[in-house]
C-alpha cells in the first residue's frame, strides 16, 4: 500500500502493551480493513486529536529508542554545549 494512502479510523483502538503500543482499526477507501500502531502514522492535522496525537508518538519513539539501548537515556541528550 502506497505510504499516503488515506486510510479512516475505526471504533476500535486499544493498548497491546509496550512492544504494540496503541494500535487503531482502519478502513482503506478500497474498504480493505487493517491493524496499525499509530507510532508512525501521519495524522490529519486538521484532527480534533492531532496535538495529542503527536505528543504520544514522540513520547513513545524516545521510549522505543531508549529501550533499544538497554532503558538507558542518552546522557548528551538535551544537554547545551559549554562555550570554550
């Protein structure tokens, strides 16, 4: 499916724990139906829900990334340069 396929939410979205995320039911225009995390989903921005939306996937792409380095943060992260 091409990446900028619209595709409409469904009724049903759920929490499948921290590998899964929040995962949303969608309905392509074709009517095919399918699961997703919404992670890496573009959302309208026009959408009552997108800052919110945006929030979480940023929250859960930090979480994604730290678990990867074994639930480290990245200690540079967010810390300013000193000036020499």
């Amino acid at each position: 499916m091409p990446i900028d396929n619209f595709l409409a939410a469904q009724d049903l979205c759920n929490y499948s724990g921290d590998m899964g995320g929040i995962n949303c039911g969608l309905m392509a225009e074709d009517e095919n139906k399918f699961i997703s995390s919404i992670t890496h989903m573009k959302i309208d921005p026009e959408h009552p829900l997108a800052a919110e939306v945006r929030d979480y996937q940023q929250r859960r792409i930090e979480g994604l990334k730290r678990s990867q380095q074994g639930g480290q943060r990245n200690p540079k992260a967010g810390r300013k340069q000193k000036k020499r």
